[in-house]
C-alpha cells in the first residue's frame, strides 16, 4: 500500500467550546487544567451505594436552558445538550458567521456513543407501567445521531451533517473526516467534535466488573493516576469539546483569529484483542499521523497522551511512543495525560483533549499528569508529573486509542 501526502491546503482551527468536569467554558479550562485542578468525586446523579465503582467525573451545575429552549432541551439527551453548549461556545469564539449565504457550506461532525447506557430506565416502565409510560421521544433523546442534529437544527446549516463512533478514539478519528470533507469541497467550515454523558448506574456497573475503572471509591481526587505504577483504572467523565475547523482561505476571508493547523491524522486498527492494546497497531497511528504532518520525531515538541490509568493502556502506550518515535527521541519528548484531571470521556475525550493541546500550545505550557507518585519502570516517559512546566510548543500529537483496538493521532501546528 502506498500512503500519499494528498493535502490540497490548509485546515485550520478557530473557535473552542468545552464543558467538562473542571470547567464550563474554554478560559475556566484552562486555568484549571494548568493548575492541576482536580474533577473527580462521588458520584451525585444516581443511587450508587450497592455499585462496585462509586466515583465519576461529572459536570456539575449544567443548565441546558442556558442554551435551548426549554421544550427542546426536554427533547434532548444530556449528551446533545452538552455538545450543542459547547459548540455554541466555539462558534462564538470564532465569530463564524451562519446566514443565508453561508449556511449550505457549513455542516456538523461530532463523536458520541449516544444514550444507551441510559435505556433501562425506559425498559423498565416498559415492562413495569406499560407502554403508555415510554417516552415518545426516546430516539431524538438517546440517538447517537442527535448530538449532530441537534447541532446543526437549531443553527440551521445544511452542510454535511454526520456522526463518529470509534470507542475512545472517537474524538480524534472525527477530525481526520472532517479534514477530509473541506478538502474535497464539501464545506467551508465545520463545527466538529466530541459530546458524552455515559455516566449511569449500568456503565458503572458493567464497566467495572470488567476490571476498567478504578475502585479507589475511599479517594475519588487520586484515583486517575495514568503512567502511576498503582494505578487501577480509568474514571468515566462526560462532557464536550467542540471546534471550529475551516479552510485557511476560508477563515482568512473572513478575518478569523487561527489558533492552529491541523497537519494530519493516522489512524490504524490492533487486530488484536478486544480490550488489550496492541503498541505495534498504536505505533503505526502516531507514524501515519507524522508522515501526513510530513514532520519528524525531532520536530514534536509535546504529546498529550491518551493516558487513560489502567495498567495495560500507560504500558502499551509508552511502547507505541518509544517505537513511532524511537527511543533516544521518546525519552526526550514530554508528554502528560488530561484524564488524569477530568477522566476519560469516552467518545469525548480526543476532542476535548484537543482543546487542551491548543490552550498548551498558545499558552507555551504543558500541564501536569497529576497523582503521578509512584514510578512504573514500565512507563518511564517524561509525563510531567504533578506540576505542569513552560514549554515553547511548534508542534503537538494528541493520541486517542479505543477501546477494540482503534487507533488515532492528530499533528497539530501552532499558526
């Protein structure tokens, strides 16, 4: 197979929108996450007293009618309505205009998992109250496709309007499609990202008897410990990151403040196992992701690692890393984990990840992988531990790998 460089011109960011664990919005996010601030806790949303894992990352305070209309918001899944917060957020930090003229050519690509995790409530007045008790309104709630359509009705763009599911690597894949879309013309900007609110009494239950998230109920604040040799698990998040992704002629046109560029994606499949990671397969997505970018290992100033604090993914990872980048280069290049403040959200997680590889590339500093306290020879990368540090950041990777074996990574280029 012959892999070609085929970039046609230049795909630029311009506008951010994040809700999640640590912040509503971009700025919040950011000086949180420089800091080290801590998103974890006990779990308030549901009964968890009889589950195995008690803990989460959840959005506290959210106000869908902030954003929606009260009606629609009731019509919404917590998901949907996350995701469209947060891309009204990024439209408005990009001052991208939707009228007339320009609705045609701007269209939406989000990542999600939907609302399934959130069905049993339904089966159960189902068959404990009878049909007359469902909610009409189940599939425009819980579809996978709502959180795009959600988006794009109440802005009204008629541009391609699609949805992304590739388990974690979901919100990293979903920019390498959007990529694709503008440079075939199909759009002039789209609004792109991650939106996820998985937390439920059935993900937390399944989720942990399979041996995913951490137990460390008695201690929610160090309980995502990634690259940490006691670590014991991921913890569940939700929450949303949104982009504006544009044409650079297109944002130049309009006088668009560019945060960064969008130099290549790679993705890649383990072909291995369902859940145990494969570094070969993950290696071959940061490679892929490089020779796009047409940049080097010398020339990645900084990773944000997918990091997720579960024993195989930290080992597997710093393998991939070593390998895709060589080892002398590896050990020279820090990388740090955001899930170690806000956990994994999933679907989510690239793009909110992403979002926060842009704040470190503008501000020149990397944060933290915070309760990293006990070293793992295993995973013996510089991962900055606990204190974030200044860094001047050209260029940025941003890892993403699902669950099942899907890989992604983003090359990302400071304007």
């Amino acid at each position: 197979m012959t892999e070609k460089n085929f970039i046609k011109e230049k795909i630029v960011i311009t506008g951010i929108g994040t809700i999640n664990p640590i912040a509503s919005n971009p700025l919040d996010f950011w000086q949180n996450l420089s800091n080290g601030i801590n998103g974890i806790d006990a779990v308030s949303m549901f009964k968890k007293d009889d589950l195995p894992v008690k803990i989460a990352g959840e959005v506290k305070d959210f106000k869908p009618e902030d954003y929606l209309e009260k009606k629609v918001a009731r019509r919404t899944g917590r998901f949907a309505q996350l995701g469209f917060a947060a891309a009204s957020q990024a439209i408005k930090d990009s001052n991208l205009i939707i009228n007339e003229e320009t609705r045609d050519n701007i269209g939406v690509i989000i990542a999600t998992s939907g609302d399934a995790f959130n069905m049993g409530e339904e089966f159960d007045k189902l068959n404990m109250r009878g049909p007359s008790k469902v909610d009409p309104f189940i599939i425009t709630r819980m579809g996978q496709h709502m959180a795009a359509a959600r988006i794009g009705r109440e802005l009204g763009v008629r541009g391609p309007n699609t949805t992304i599911n590739t388990a974690c690597a979901s919100g990293t894949d979903v920019f390498g499609h959007a990529f694709n879309i503008i440079q075939n013309g199909q759009a002039d900007a789209l609004i792109v990202g991650g939106a996820e609110s998985m937390i439920s009494r059935l993900s937390l239950a399944s989720m942990g008897r399979l041996g995913a998230l951490s137990k460390n109920n008695s201690e929610p604040t160090k309980a995502s410990r990634p690259f940490d040799i006691t670590r014991d698990g991921f913890i569940l998040g939700e929450g949303a990151g949104i982009v504006i992704l544009e044409s650079e002629t297109y944002a130049k046109k309009r006088n668009a403040k560019i945060y960064a560029e969008l130099l290549g994606i790679g993705w890649s499949f383990d072909a291995t196992d369902d859940t145990a990671p494969d570094p070969e397969g993950q290696a071959l997505a940061i490679t892929r992701a490089m020779k796009q970018a047409n940049i080097n290992p010398l020339d990645v100033d900084y990773i944000n690692a997918h990091g997720t604090s579960t024993q195989f993914n930290d080992k597997t990872e710093t393998k991939a890393i070593k390998l895709a980048l060589g080892e002398e280069q590896a050990y020279k290049t820090p990388l740090s984990s955001t899930k170690s403040m806000i956990g994994h959200l999933a679907a989510a997680a690239g793009s909110v990840e992403i979002i926060a590889t842009l704040l470190s590339m503008q501000n020149n500093f990397i944060p933290p992988t915070i309760n990293y306290e006990k070293p793992d020879p295993e995973c013996d990368l510089d991962v900055v531990p606990v204190v974030g540090r200044e860094k001047k950041i050209r260029i940025a990777l941003s890892n993403s790998f699902g669950l099942g074996g899907q890989n992604a990574c983003l090359a990302l280029k400071k304007y």
